[in-house]
C-alpha cells in the first residue's frame, strides 16, 4: 500500500478476530499451495488461474480482483519488481529467478492479506541472502509489537537490520490496517525511528510487510499503473503476514493451524531456526 492520508482507526472484537484468524489460515493455505508451484517453465498467469480455480472450490474471493482496477486476483512480483507484478502467460519463470507472491483471499467478508518470496530453481548468494534478510525484517518487526510500543519501533528494527547488511528498505509503499476493509488505519513503514508513530493497542490489525533491495530503494512505477520496479533494476524481496494486537503481544493470522509463525516464514520454504533471526 503507498503512503496515504491518515484513515479512521478501527479495533477489532473477539468475535471480529476470530473472522481475522480464520481469514488469515486459509491465506497461508493458498500461498504455500502457490508456492509449491513455482518452477522453471511456468508462467505468472499459471500461477493466477491456479489461485482462481482454488478460490472458486472454496467459494471465496479474492480481494485484488478488480480492485481499483487491478486485472488479476493476485500480485505476482518477479526479480526487480518490488510489488503489484501483474500476472500474465508472457513472463516465464526461469532458473535463477526470484518471484514474490502477494495473496489475499476474503472469507466472510475479512480480509487475510499474506506475501512470500520464493526461489525459482537454485539462487545465487546474495539473492538467497536478500530473500532470507527480508523474512528476518519481517519476524523482526513484528517482534516489536505489542501494547504500549509504537508503530516506529516496527520501522526502526527493520530498517537497522537491513541496512547494516548493505540492503535498502522500500519507502513508497507500507503495511496497513486491514479487517472488513483491505486497506485502512494505521498506516505502517518499514522505516523509521523507535518512540514515533501511533502507540499500539489492543485489537489493532494490520499488515506487516517489507519489501527489501539489493540497490538503492528507489522506485519507478510502469506505464500499466501498478507494476513498481526498483529504479535500479536491482532484485527486491517481500514477506507479509497480517497480524493483531493483543492484551499482551501480537497473535499472527496468517499461518496455517499447526505452523509456528516464529519458526517458519510465510509460504513455508523459509526456516527460521536454519537462517537465524
């Protein structure tokens, strides 16, 4: 989501977050069954239908579908591409490549908003090195969050591990509220200071989801409107898990029943006691 004037705060109920968590595991069932797709020789319009088809059985929606005029009912984001690749039977995914999948079905009228970057055959150093560094941004923000803190903290833990290692952070684009609603209040960089930004309550829900470069952070959106590419044409990286606060902490929504959040990162390739954290 691209940085917007402040919308109105909304705190959810058990009830309401219960929608959220069961929302949320059906979108870590579909981007780990996406993921096991990727390979060499299949293109991101493959990828596409495969989600459809797996949405229609499950008779849910899924929220990119026209909106705002997107063409796809998901975001498929390949090597330079930072967010909103546009899925088509053109771009064939080859050895060596990078592809981040952005998935967000509607269950009940919730939103469960979930992103992973996948390896297509064997990756070079230092593209499994800035796919590894952007889960860790992940988990590392989201570590920060809890009642009391405040939405800087989650910017600033990222931002100190990425840049240290030589990676930029993305600025034009942000984690965001999200419920009933795909986008909304509060609104959440990936950069930033630690003490800034709106304190952390409970039932507060939203995304987290870096997106981490190789080069410099800046972006250059195509002539499509939605395609953001990294100015550079250097590889960018993104997980996201959606997330609420609690009464002491933050709960994950985003993982299937069963996974450890902490452990593995979302779409299930990535682990967490192998990289460190």
């Amino acid at each position: 989501m691209k940085m917007r004037r402040r919308r109105q705060l909304t705190l959810l109920s058990k009830d309401e977050i219960q929608r959220m968590r069961e929302a949320g595991q059906l979108a870590a069932e579909l981007i780990c069954h996406l993921g096991d797709m990727v390979e060499a020789g299949i293109s991101t319009q493959e990828i596409n239908d495969e989600a459809e088809r797996w949405g229609k059985a499950r008779k849910i929606i899924h929220a990119p579908f026209n909106y705002k005029g997107f063409p796809r009912s998901i975001c498929t984001s390949v090597n330079e591409v930072i967010c909103h690749g546009i899925p088509n039977s053109e771009l064939i995914l080859k050895d060596g490549d990078i592809i981040s999948i952005d998935v967000t079905p509607i269950l009940n009228e919730y939103h469960g908003d979930t992103c992973a970057t996948f390896f297509v055959g064997e990756p070079a150093p230092k593209t499994r090195e800035l796919v590894e560094v952007t889960a860790q941004c992940l988990m590392r923000g989201i570590r920060e969050i809890r009642p009391g803190k405040r939405i800087g903290d989650i910017g600033a833990a990222i931002q100190a591990h990425a840049e240290p290692l030589g990676f930029s952070v993305v600025r034009d684009f942000i984690g965001h509220g999200i419920g009933r609603n795909f986008h909304g209040s509060p609104e959440v960089p990936h950069y930033g200071t630690r003490n800034t930004g709106l304190r952390l309550r409970p039932g507060m829900a939203f995304t987290v989801e870096p997106m981490i470069n190789v080069g410099d952070y800046g972006v250059k959106v195509l002539d499509d409107d939605w395609t953001a590419i990294t100015r550079d044409r250097s590889l960018s990286a993104q997980f996201e898990h959606t997330l609420v606060v609690t009464e002491d902490g933050v709960e994950i929504m985003t993982c299937r029943e069963g996974d450890d959040p902490f452990k593995i990162a979302p779409g299930g390739k990535i682990n967490f006691e192998e990289i460190g954290l």
